[in-house]
C-alpha cells in the first residue's frame, strides 16, 4: 500500500536573481507485506519505507550580441528515507534513516546557427555541457522502488539527472557535448 504520495512543484521566473528559481518537493510512504504474495516473490523491501526529498534550484541563460548561449544553474537536492523491516513476523528486523545531500553546479554553452532556404528553416546548435557533483557512497544501500532504470536517449543527454523516479540520483562529475538539430519545412 503507498500512501501518501504528495508533490509539490514551484517554478518562478525573477529579474532580480537574473533567472528562474525552482523547488519541488515529494513525500512517499509505503508499506509492504511480502507474507501475503501468492507468488512467493519478493517485489522489495518487506516492511514500511517512506522518503522526502527536497529539490531547489537556480537557473540562469545569459546570450550575447553574437548569439552564444550560455546557461549556468546551481541546485541542491536532499533526501530523507526511513526504512522499517520489522514486521509482525520477523520484529527483530533493523529501522534506519539515511540522509543524503546532492549539491550541483552546471554550465551549458550553445551556439545555435540558423540556415534558411526557400522552403525550410534549420537550426544547428552545438552544445557542451559541464555538471559538478560529489560522488555519492551509499548508492545501492537505499530502497530504490520508482527509480529503476537509468532513463537514457537523445532528448535528455542535458539532463542534470536521467533516472527515472526519487530513489535515485545521479552523482559525480559529467561531461556532456553533442548537437542538437530542429527543422520547420514548408509542407
């Protein structure tokens, strides 16, 4: 049984800070009795976990005369989960919270190049990106139930964090480049 499950979303452009301020936040609990499968699988952790990560960010894109794009963002990720194994049946199982802490800073710099012709438009960008994170040492040790696959294709290359759910995140130093193309054609 999970419940609650609560997000919370905010998104805020300010001219003061020069950009966009973010926080998201989300609150899981789940329960899980495996004694009652009929399968005799275990589909994860017997007992109660619950989560609450924070998420709050900084995102700023400054562009020049000549049209390099240059977009730099700070975050700060925390995560609280508390795990109980101790069931009905097993009570001398361990309870345990873990906190961790994800700060990132980020630079983007793209140059989009526009090329027309009569009956189309396109837009080659050549893009690199460089995110700076500590290494998390307790991957694996957490309950990871909504993020289990590493979520990973064209369209978030630039991502800051390509896992699928909360449970997981993504750390260390990354460095990214590649080109990012669109085209408009008449018909």
């Amino acid at each position: 049984k999970v419940l609650p499950v609560l997000d919370y979303n905010y998104l805020k452009s300010n001219e003061a800070t020069g950009g966009d301020f973010w926080f998201d936040m989300n609150v899981t609990h789940l329960d899980r009795s495996n004694e009652s499968t009929s399968s005799g699988k275990t589909f994860g952790i017997d007992g109660r976990s619950s989560r609450v990560s924070f998420d709050a960010g900084w995102k700023s894109t400054y562009t020049t005369d000549g049209g390099l794009s240059l977009t730099t963002s700070l975050g700060f990720r925390a995560d609280a989960t508390g795990v109980d194994e101790s069931t009905p049946l097993t009570p001398d199982l361990q309870q345990d919270t873990t906190v961790r802490f994800m700060p990132t800073a980020a630079v983007e710099v793209s140059y989009p190049l526009l090329a027309r012709t009569e009956n189309s438009s396109h837009v080659i960008e050549p893009i690199a990106q460089l995110l700076l994170r500590p290494d998390l040492n307790n991957t694996g040790i957490l309950p990871n139930e909504d993020a289990q696959s590493l979520v990973f294709d064209a369209t978030n290359l630039f991502s800051h964090d390509k896992f699928s759910g909360y449970d997981r995140i993504e750390s260390g130093t990354r460095a990214n480049v590649g080109v990012r193309y669109s085209g408009i054609f008449d018909n």
